[in-house]
C-alpha cells in the first residue's frame, strides 16, 4: 500500500503551545503511527505568544494570500521538524499575535476561519497533498464544510477525506448568523439545521461533525455519553444522527515525557523497585519546598487542573472541610474560575498545615505534584478522556475519580475489582459518594499499607501509552482510504 499522507489540523500542539490536554495529543500522537504507512504532519497557527526559544526553531518557507469573504489576507509559512514530525505554522500578526490563543469567540471565530483555509491554500505550495486531515474541535471544523463547499471540486483536494476529534464537546464555536457570509465566506444555504446552524446560532463544530468522513472523541464512554441529553450540550440528536461513523479512542500520554525513572522536575527518580522510598524522598521535598509540616506518613493528595466546574470543584468544595479533620495534606495546582481559587485560599488561612495552593500553569510544579502525591482528585462532571489521570497512575498515584467518560474508561476502581483495581471511583455526582471514596482510600493508605502498595504497582503497570490507540487511529485511517 503507497504511504498515506494524514495531517493534523490543530489550534495547539506541544511542545510549541498548550491550554490543555488537546495539546499534549496533537504534539505526541503522530510519533506513534507506523511511519512505513503513515506520513503525519501537524499544522498549527503561529502564535505570537509562543516562547522565543521555540519560535527560533522555526524556519520561514514561503508566504502567499488567502481570500476570506471579502478580505484577502497574508499568510505566512514556517516549519519545524521535531525528532522526524514535520509541524507547518500558519504566521498572521493581526490573527496571532494575542498574548493567548484564545480569546473572545467573534475574534476568534474569524481567525480560525482564516486559518482552515489558509491551510487549503499551502498544501500545495507545501506539496504535501493529504489522503486525511484529521481536524481536533470546533478550532477545525470548518475545515470539512470548506473541502465540500469548495476545495473538493480542485484535483488536488478531490480524494482528500476528513476525520473530526471531538476532545470537548462544550466548545462549539458559536455566533450569530451574520457571520455566515461575512465572516466565513459560506453562502446562507449553509445556515440550515442540517449544516451549521444549531439554536438559531452558527455553531462550527455542528457543520464539522455534519460535513466530516468519520467523527470521533477520545474515550469509548464519552462516545456513549454525547448521545445523551445529560452530556450532549444541546447537539445529542445531532450526534445520534451519525452514530454509524462515531467512535470512541481513549487518549494516551507521552511515556518518555512523564517517566517516573528519567523525570528531571521531580526531585528523587523512581521505578516499580523504588516507588516506596522515592516516592516519599519526593513527598519530604516537595513538603519543603511548598511550606507544609514534613511528614513522610501523611497521606497526601495531588489536584492539578483547569479549576472550573467541569472538573468537579464544587463537589470538592463541598467536602474540603470535612476531610480537613482528618490527617490529610491536599496539594492543588490549578489556575481558572476566580471563586474556586479563594475557596482554596480561604482554606489555607484555616489549614495552613494541610493545604497547598498554586495558582497559574507550572509544568514542573505538575511533574512533582505527580510524583509526591499518595492520590490524585479528579471528580469529575464530565471527563471527555482526561489526561491527568494516566500521568497520575504512571507515577504511581492513585487517582480518586467519578465514573464518567474517560476516567470511567482507564480507572478500574477498589469497591468494583479489588485485584484488578488501580484508584478509586465513584457514580453519582454527590459530596456523599465522593467523600466515600476519599475515605475509602484513606483507610486502605493507613491500615493496609500491603494492598495500598500493591495498588500503587498496578497502577504504574497501567498501559497508557500510546501504542493502543494509535493503533486503533490507523485501523481507522486505512479504512477510510481503502
Ligand atoms: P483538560 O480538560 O484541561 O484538557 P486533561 O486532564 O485532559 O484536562 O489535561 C490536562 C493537562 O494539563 C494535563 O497534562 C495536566 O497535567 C495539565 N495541567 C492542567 N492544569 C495545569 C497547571 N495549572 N499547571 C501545569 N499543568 C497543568
């Protein structure tokens, strides 16, 4: 079979940008493809807010112009090549030159539009004519709308397929209907319920999931889950409509990158032989560093996040006090929602022994959260995959999760298969429930400290690599350009 072409249609990829777990997929999935059968790029904008040691990695190719509607604007190209992946950078200062990625919907609605069909415009120049393009969120959607609005009618794009991930399903790209024409250069007949139109809105990832091949999301659950009412963010029918080309592959992480053994953030190295001691030189240290009384004894539980509802925090809210009686340390890294960082804060002033609060993005503060911590929080409401979870259980932290997506598929939980089990995990969406399984694991770390290890070595033998999963990605490539 001739070697297949597939490119990443992405908003961010480590390890050039990231906001969250879409990143750390896009920049490490196209290493674990099959290279004799695959050849897998990444295309991504190039944001201005990207660190220079990083942008002057980049080398400029070539510039050209793209309409969109009624403007006709710059579009630059770079390239870099890490360790064998080719990543092409769309360059615009007036799109990409925020000090974030994202910011307000309309202004971002355009340049993601703008980006789509800069990338249509340079695979030619770029001659790198692709079989796929797999697209990641609603940042991508446009681009099956475009290919069959448009681009499929050129030679180059005739045979082109298109898969859509969904990591998200809540962010859907959504705006007013006089952005149709005006903005994404589409005629109103694509303002239909059939197309992009969802609730008297424009929604992107509708006319995405609409227009594209094959959809899919990143666990066999959540695949489940979007179908319903309780998960479906208002396009659940929409989805159930093209169920037939819906499937679920459960997310991986970068083995090399998050390697208890070789981690140069963490302060002691550990393996399955050593996990004992070092997790607890870890544990000392980062007691220290962080000003909490040093105990190598006290259980003590990791939450590093995106602190936002969708993650669970009023639950936790909900029951920080009371697990504050008992002899616990809780470690929390996590920037977002305003109300849920003073809720710890407030926390601290009252248990200034048992709590640690970080807040803002620090990778190496995750990496020796991961390694010191005995359990990781996790309850979520809804858990698309979630990658927090898996570098937990490769660090052989025990993750205390909810049931839902994700989570329900990588945690096998104590109460459902004790010999089986690597965490802890709870159904319904209740303080109760939680608190439960806090307990739950509390007890196990203290009175039964011969299971507890035991657990920790399942958990560290867990397989969440990506070799599965990118296996089932290339099942599902070679049938949609058989
Ligand atoms: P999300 O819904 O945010 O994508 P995931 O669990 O899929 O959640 O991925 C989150 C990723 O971001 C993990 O790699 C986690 O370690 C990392 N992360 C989240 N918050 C922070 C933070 N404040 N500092 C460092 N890393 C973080």
């Amino acid at each position: 079979m001739k070697k297949k072409n597939i490119l990443f249609a992405v908003s961010e990829a480590l390890p050039f940008i990231k906001t969250g777990g879409l990143a750390d997929v896009a920049g490490t999935l196209p290493y674990y493809f099959d290279k004799k059968k695959f050849d897998v790029r990444v295309i991504l904008p190039k944001y201005a807010c990207m660190k220079q040691e990083l942008k002057e990695k980049l080398k400029y190719k070539f510039f050209t112009f793209v309409d969109l509607a009624w403007r006709n604007q710059y579009v630059g190209v770079f390239e870099a090549k890490i360790n064998g992946i080719t990543f092409y950078f769309i360059d615009n200062e007036y799109y990409f030159s925020s000090d974030a990625p994202y910011g307000e919907i309309r202004g971002d609605i355009e340049k993601f539009a703008y980006f789509c069909r800069a990338i249509f415009k340079v695979l030619p120049q770029l001659d790198f004519k692709p079989d796929l393009i797999h697209c990641h969120d609603w940042q991508s959607a446009l681009i099956p709308v475009y290919l069959k609005d448009q681009f499929c009618k050129e030679d180059f794009y005739k045979d082109t397929k298109t898969l859509l991930t969904i990591h998200n399903l809540k962010f859907q790209g959504v705006y007013g209907s006089d952005i149709v024409e005006d903005v994404l250069g589409l005629s109103m007949n694509y303002f239909t319920e059939g197309k992009i139109e969802n609730n008297g809105c424009v929604n992107l990832l509708k006319g995405g999931l609409y227009f594209a091949d094959k959809i899919s999301t990143v666990s066999e659950t959540y695949a489940e889950e979007i179908r319903t009412h309780e998960f479906g963010e208002g396009l659940n029918s929409f989805v159930s409509y093209r169920e037939q080309d819906l499937f679920g592959i459960v997310n991986g992480i970068d083995y090399d990158f998050f390697n208890p053994e070789t981690d140069k953030a963490i302060f002691e190295n550990y393996s399955l032989e050593t996990v004992k001691e070092g997790k607890i030189k870890n544990k000392l240290a980062l007691q220290r560093e962080l000003g909490l009384f040093q105990d190598e004894n006290v259980f003590t539980i990791g939450i590093v996040s995106r602190l936002t509802d969708q993650k669970g925090f009023d639950l936790i809210g909900a029951v920080l006090d009371e697990i504050c009686q008992t002899n616990i340390q809780l470690i929390v890294l996590g920037s977002g929602e305003n109300h849920f960082e003073q809720m710890f804060y407030d926390l601290k002033n009252r248990y200034p022994d048992k709590i640690s609060i970080t807040v803002g993005y620090n990778e190496e503060l995750s990496h020796k959260i991961y390694a010191a911590c005995d359990g990781f929080l996790m309850p979520s409401r809804f858990e698309p995959c979630g990658l927090s979870q898996l570098i937990a259980l490769r660090y052989g932290t025990i993750p205390i999760v909810r049931k839902t997506g994700g989570l329900k598929d990588t945690v096998i939980a104590y109460s459902d298969d004790e010999k089986a089990s690597n965490g802890f995990s709870f159904a319904s969406y209740d303080a109760y429930s939680l608190i439960q399984q806090i307990y739950s694991a509390e007890k196990l770390f203290y009175e039964n400290k011969e299971s507890w290890n035991q657990l920790v070595l399942r958990a560290m033998k867990s397989d969440s690599s990506w070799n599965n999963s990118a296996k089932k990605y290339e099942k599902i490539y070679s049938q949609m350009l058989k």
